[in-house]
C-alpha cells in the first residue's frame, strides 16, 4: 500500500512534464508579459490531470490491492541492461526521464511505457547516385553507426528515431558529396567521414540519436572513365619509367667512363675483373667457360700469317702472283652465263652479228690459258 501511495505522490507532484515546461518557458519569453501574468500561466500550465484522471488513478489501484497477487503479473516490468523503459501516464510523459535497467511498477489501465534499445546500430547507406563538382556521375555508399543517447528525446521528439536518422544520412551523403570533386571524393574519405559526423549531429540531436562513426565504404565509377582513368595513370607510370632509366643510363655511363680511367691507370685491374666475372658465372652455370679474346690480339695474328705466307715464296712466285693479281684487278672474272629461259625471248631490236659473243669469249678463254702456261 505505501508503494501505491508513493506513485501517486511522484504522480501529483510531476504533473508539469518536459514537454510542458518547454512550451511555458517559450510562451513566456514570446509575450513578454509581466510577473503576474506569468504567474497566471504557470498555474494554468502546472494543472494537474484533473479530478476524472484522479479519480481513475484511484480505482486502478484500488483493483490492483483487491485482485492481490494476481495483479502483480500486471504491474512489475522488467527491462534489460541494455534497454529503457519511457512511461506515459493518461498520455503524459513523467518526470525522471526513462526507467531501467531492472524492475519498475505501472498502473494498469492508466501507464503506457515503450521500450527503447540503447545499444548501437548499423545502417548501410545505400548506394547514392551523385554528380560531383567536376561533372562527374558515381555511385557512392557508406556506413553509419548510431545509438539513443536520451530515450525520452527519442519517444516524445520524433515519430521513428531510426528511420529519421536513416534518410538524413543518405541526404547527407548527398550533399556534402556534391560539393567535391572525383579527385576529392577518392582521396580524402577520412574529411569526407568528419564533416557528414559533425553534420549528423547537428540534426540529430533533438532527437536523442548519437552518430558514433560515418565510413565512406565505395566508389563506383562508370566504365569509360574507368578506362579513361586507367589509360593517363599507365601513361604517367611509362613516363615515370622512361625518365628513371634514363637517369640509370646516365648514371652507369658515368661510371663506366670512370672505371675506365681506373683500367687505363693499372692493367692489372682489367685482369681481376676477368677473373671476378669467372667466378660469377661459375657460381651460376659451371659448365660454361667463357675466354674473351681482344679483337687486336686477332687482328695482329693473322696479319702475321700473311706475312710469314708471302716470305715462304720465291722471289720469281712472288712477282707472278703480283702479275696475276693486277690481271684480275684490270680484268674481272666473267659472269656465268643464265640458262635458257623456258619462253621464247622477243627479238631484240638491234641486228647484231653472229658468231660475235663466241669469238668474244673465246678469245678470254684463250688469254686466260696463255697467261696461265707463263706463270707456270
């Protein structure tokens, strides 16, 4: 029975619930009336339910004590840890905010009470058609994280807290999206995530929602400027390229040109260095040997052999192939004759005379014999 007693009490003196006093300390500041017409509306503000709300408060504890213990299925409620429990009386909101978590009491006929799960929530933005500041069309999503920071802001002050919170995302998304470029848009997501956070909170706030987090989770393309995209970062790769093998080749030019000031110094050097690159290939391939030879050295040695070849003859030998060599130099050797071809050629224009090929070559031949037979 004092229990009773004590929920009326708490009843009686929280009649004046938030919401009222919002709307009081609006009016009085509106109107800007003098002391005792505030007063006046205070006590207009602060009435109580009235007697038929008394007087149902009353019987709905008295049936509460005569159906003993029966009524206590009715009246405890239990709300999670994680949960609240916001309590409208005759439709009006008490005092003391939400209760939980744990064990609190309603009157039937009269309490009304909602749940409100205080635990964080995700919502995935679904993908968002937009036109950048450069023209551009992508399709972008992200992901929100949000929690009910005041169950009571969250009931009295919006129709659905979740879905509100939800399209004022995706508008969000959109808008602060709009005002950048694709370049922008690709490379500072983390700004992009703290400025539709900061934005969030701001809308959100009078409704009890917290934004924890905003991630920019992809950004989609078409496929031309994909394409497009993916064509100039080749081409800047190639030039990129281009100018560092350029830079090797200078480089290694450099000190090839170096290393060999240093061989022309010390001949020995040229040496260690064939042998050094002995020992790198035989740790490599052992079955490949390779023994470079200067191209002078060659040169040298068969100019050699020609000049031992021509002191082996005899003086008489040596002026006859002198002879038989500016013979050739003043006669060159005779080109084959082509055989027949299969059609008949077309008569040549000219009237020549017969026999006059033959003897021509027959006298060569006749010559080259001659020539031979003296130098034998």
């Amino acid at each position: 029975m004092t229990n009773h007693l004590s929920i009326i009490k708490d009843y009686s003196e929280g009649s004046l619930t938030p919401l009222t006093q919002d709307f009081e300390y609006r009016e009085n500041h509106k109107m800007g009336s003098p002391k005792d017409n505030q007063s006046h509306d205070e006590v207009q503000c602060e009435e109580g339910p009235g007697v038929c709300a008394l007087a149902l408060t009353i019987f709905s504890l008295f049936l509460i004590i005569v159906t003993l213990p029966l009524s206590l299925f009715f009246v405890v409620k239990v709300v999670q840890e994680y949960e609240r429990a916001v309590i409208f009386r005759l439709g009006r909101l008490l005092t003391g905010g939400a209760r939980g978590p744990g064990v609190f009491f309603v009157i039937p006929c009269v309490d009304v009470y909602e749940k409100i799960d205080m635990r964080s929530q995700t919502f995935e933005i679904p993908p968002q058609e937009i036109l950048t500041k450069d023209s551009v069309t992508v399709f972008v999503n992200a992901i929100m994280y949000y929690k009910v920071a005041n169950a009571t802001n969250a009931v009295a002050n919006v129709d659905d807290f979740s879905g509100s919170a939800r399209l004022l995302a995706a508008t969000t998304l959109r808008n602060v999206l709009g005002t950048l470029t694709l370049g922008d848009i690709l490379c500072q997501r983390e700004a992009i995530a703290k400025d539709m956070k900061t934005t969030l909170d701001e809308g959100t706030q009078p409704w009890g929602v917290m934004v924890e987090r905003v991630e920019v989770k992809d950004v989609r393309v078409p496929e031309q400027l994909q394409r497009a995209m993916a064509a100039e970062a080749e081409a800047a790769r190639n030039a990129r390229a281009k100018v560092i093998a350029a830079e090797g080749e200078y480089n290694s030019s450099r000190a090839l040109r170096q290393a060999a000031e240093v061989i022309m110094d010390s001949p020995a050097a040229l040496q260690l260095r064939y042998l050094q690159t002995l020992n790198s290939i035989s740790a490599e391939n052992n079955s490949t040997i390779i023994f470079p030879v200067p191209i002078d050295i060659m040169s040298n040695f068969m100019q050699c052999k020609q000049n031992q070849s021509e002191n082996q003859m005899n003086p008489e030998q040596y002026h006859q192939f002198q002879q038989f060599q500016q013979y050739q130099q003043q006669h060159p050797p005779i080109q084959p004759i082509p055989p027949p071809p299969t059609t008949k050629p077309k008569p040549p224009p000219a009237k020549t005379m017969p026999g006059s090929e033959e003897c021509s070559v027959k006298q060569l031949i006749g010559q080259e014999k001659n020539l031979m037979t003296s130098i034998n």
